[in-house]
C-alpha cells in the first residue's frame, strides 16, 4: 500500500476509534432536545474485569492474559456491595441528568439474565441476580434518563468470527453470521423491552460493516418499540450522535448533537493500580470545554467487583455536584458560546441568546477580564452563584462607529470560584458579534 493508502486506512480506524463518523439516517430534533439540554452524563463501567482489576476484554483479546484467566474472574464477581440507590445519589447530586451502564462488553458477560447462553452475571457468578434491572428503577425513581452500553462485537461467542488479536474463528461462514446476528438482535431485543432504555450507547461496530451486523434493523427494531429511543454513533452510520473518545476536540464539531466519553484517571473499568486521577479542577475544566462547543460531558466511573464506588471517584462527583448546583444556569439548556478570538476561555449562550456566560480559571493577574466583538448594550454584568454585580470598562467605540468596543470587566478575587468562575452578560437582545 503508498503512503497515500497507510494515510487513509489511518484515518478510517480514527474515525471508528472516536465515534465521529457519518450519520446515514435523519434525527428527530424534538426526542433530542432533553440530550441537547443535559450536557452531563454519568457512564458506568462494570464488569468482571474488575474482580483483578484489568482491561475489560481487551487484556485476553491483546494476549496480556489468557482468555481462561480471565474467564476465571466470573468466580470473584460478587456484586455484595452494589447499591444502585447510592449509585443512582451520587449520579444525581453531581449534577448529571442521564447516566450509561455497560450491560455487556466485549467479553461477552451480560449484567442481566439472558435467555441468550448462560455467559450472564446470573448464572455464572456468585452475583447471582440482574443488575441492570435495580439500576434502571432507581433512576426513573428519580427523573434520570437511562442509559444503556452494548457491545455488538462478542468475543466469547463461538459464532463470532473474531477470539483475539491474533487468532479468528473464521473468515467467510453465512451460517455461522447467521447464528451470530439472531444471537445479537435477540439480546438488544431483550434488552428493549426488559428495561426500554432512553439512550443505547452501542460500541465495537468498527470490526464489521453496517449490512453485517444488520445495523439497519437494529435501529428500526429499538424504535419500533420505542420511537423517542437515541442512539449513539457507534453503529455504523446508524446513529443520533457523535461520541469523541478520551480526546477533546481542539474545534466544535460539526455534529449538531456529540458527546465526549471520559474517563478519570487511565481506566474504564476499576483498576486497583490506577491512581493517576484528573483533579475535579481539571475535570471542571474540561467539561467547561465541551460546553463552549455545545456538546455533552459522559464522565466515566468504574465500581469494584462488589459494587462499592471508589473513594477517589465519589470525591470528583460531588465536587462536581458542589460546582454544577452553583452554575447551574450556565450549563443546562446552553448552546455553545462565542467563535474563537471573542474570548480566551470557555463560554455558553442561554436558549434565547440573550445571556452569555464566560468562563473563568483561577483568577486574572490584574483582576479584569477582557471581551470583544460583542456588539450588544449590556444591561448588567453579575456572577453566577452569588448574584454580586460586576462593573466594566469599554474602550474603541467612538460614538461615530457601529463596530464593538472592547470590554473591559472588573473581577474582585473575594467573588471567584475554588475551581471555575462563571461571569454572566445579560444583554439588550439577542447576541450579536463584529466579524
């Protein structure tokens, strides 16, 4: 293959890797409106890989631990501890509106009881009992949008035709496709009418095409039995919106609808090993990010085997919750704030535009923030949290000219945020900017 070829098979695996390939279907705007509005989520990763705190699936699928070994993790998977109401508390008081549960991944071990096999938390671990469904109702209990992931590809099953990196099953057998995909569909179907999930959060498509995994009637079958059901980009065209992994976009992307997928330190799953945590500063501040480019945060956490939440994870998500219940009008139902150059930070629109939040780390050396482009009359300047009135400056605007002034906002340290400040500009109408 040239160089030219390499390129382009590079940058057809980064596309499937992120999740920000084509749509092929028209999305109804009205069932993702809620999406649009929520901009935090919560995603749960859980499985048996948690029993030694490994890569989920991957590690036996790239050889760092043989598919027996780490089958045998089905024997520790005791799930004693799991609370779905003190998950569900926690998701909540973060400030999160939606939350995703892996009910299976790419190992093939489903989280609820399966008429499909018997490779199920309830047949083959001490867990003994669904999981998904306790998670479900604890969170409409309390007005959550439920989110469920599934992978499509399957690795344990013996009618897939990938096992590992470098061993397959088989390359061409339509009986045993066959076999796979009723298995597949049966599963999703189960799935849809057990627990009727408002979001499905599919993953793995990259190792198949659309017409192999039937991805088509996947979506028609979710939304047959659920017309306002979303989907994520991960099926093959066959989505509702994008979803960059464990890289922010550098600009906003031209899906209307995306969300990034995060992890809080270097694992999906609970590594016991793992402590390189992001500060709740650093995570404050990149969801502050994915605000100004309108889209949504999908914070990753990864319970132990038994089900206890690590301590480390609860503390990021109630600082989060301390922070998203101060700021919260600049973060539900905003749209992405101003083009780059307007402001050297984050910011978001109210629905109306009428109000523009700016977004501020620490604090300004010389206690003022600098705006420009904004050609609206400013009614006032306040600090989102405690209300207290800012007064500013503005400068390049002679009376003889209609271009924007430069403005100049007075921020006194005594107002500001232990993590991030959000200054809000209640304008004479709708936002409008000098090119």
């Amino acid at each position: 293959m040239n160089k030219a070829g390499v390129l382009f098979s590079i940058a057809l695996v980064l596309i499937a890797s992120t999740g920000l390939s084509g749509q092929k279907v028209e999305t109804d705007s009205k069932k993702m409106e809620w999406f649009g509005d929520a901009r935090l989520g919560i995603f749960i990763h859980w499985g048996i890989y948690a029993v030694n705190g490994i890569d989920e699936s991957w590690s036996f699928y790239n050889g760092y631990i043989s598919y027996p070994d780490y089958m045998k993790q089905l024997d520790g998977f005791t799930a004693e501890n799991y609370d779905p109401g003190r998950w569900v508390e926690l998701i909540k008081n973060s400030g999160a509106r939606y939350a995703v549960l892996t009910t299976k991944h790419h190992d093939g071990v489903a989280l609820w009881d399966s008429d499909y096999g018997d490779l199920n938390v309830v047949d083959r671990t001490p867990a003994g009992r669904d999981l998904v469904g306790p998670f479900v109702k604890e969170m409409r209990s309390e007005g959550l949008k439920v989110g469920l992931y599934y992978s499509v590809l399957d690795w344990s099953h013996p009618d897939y035709p990938n096992f590992t990196k470098e061993e397959k099953r088989y390359e061409d057998d339509p009986e045993r496709k066959a076999r796979f995909r009723s298995f597949n569909h049966g599963q999703i179907e189960e799935i849809s009418k057990k627990y009727n999930p408002d979001l499905w959060w599919f993953d793995g498509d990259w190792e198949q095409s659309a017409e192999w995994w039937g991805a088509r009637e996947i979506r028609e079958m979710i939304l047959d039995n659920n017309a306002d059901a979303i989907i994520n980009s991960r099926l093959q065209g066959y989505g509702d919106y994008a979803t960059p992994e464990q890289g922010m976009p550098v600009k906003r992307p031209e899906d209307e609808y995306w969300e990034l997928c995060m992890t809080m330190n270097d694992s999906w799953g609970y590594q016991h090993n793992d402590s390189n945590y992001k500060s709740p500063s650093q995570v404050i501040k990149i969801f502050s990010e994915c605000l100004s480019m309108g889209g949504n945060l999908l914070l990753d956490i990864g319970p132990r085997a038994d089900g206890s939440i690590p301590e480390e994870q609860v503390e990021i998500l109630e600082e989060m919750g301390q922070w998203t219940s101060k700021h919260g009008e600049a973060i539900y139902g905003t749209r992405a704030g101003l083009p780059p150059g307007y402001y050297y930070g984050p910011s978001t629109l109210s629905a109306d535009s009428t109000r523009l939040y700016l977004f501020m780390h620490g604090r300004p050396a010389d206690g003022q923030l600098m705006l420009e482009g904004v050609k609206n009359k400013i009614n006032r300047i306040y600090v989102v949290g405690n209300g207290t009135k800012l007064e500013y400056s503005e400068y390049l605007k002679p009376y003889w000219s209609n271009h924007a002034g430069l403005i100049f906002i007075d921020v006194p340290g005594n107002v500001c945020d232990e993590y991030t400040s959000v200054i809000c500009l209640l304008l004479d109408g709708k936002l409008e900017l000098s090119e």
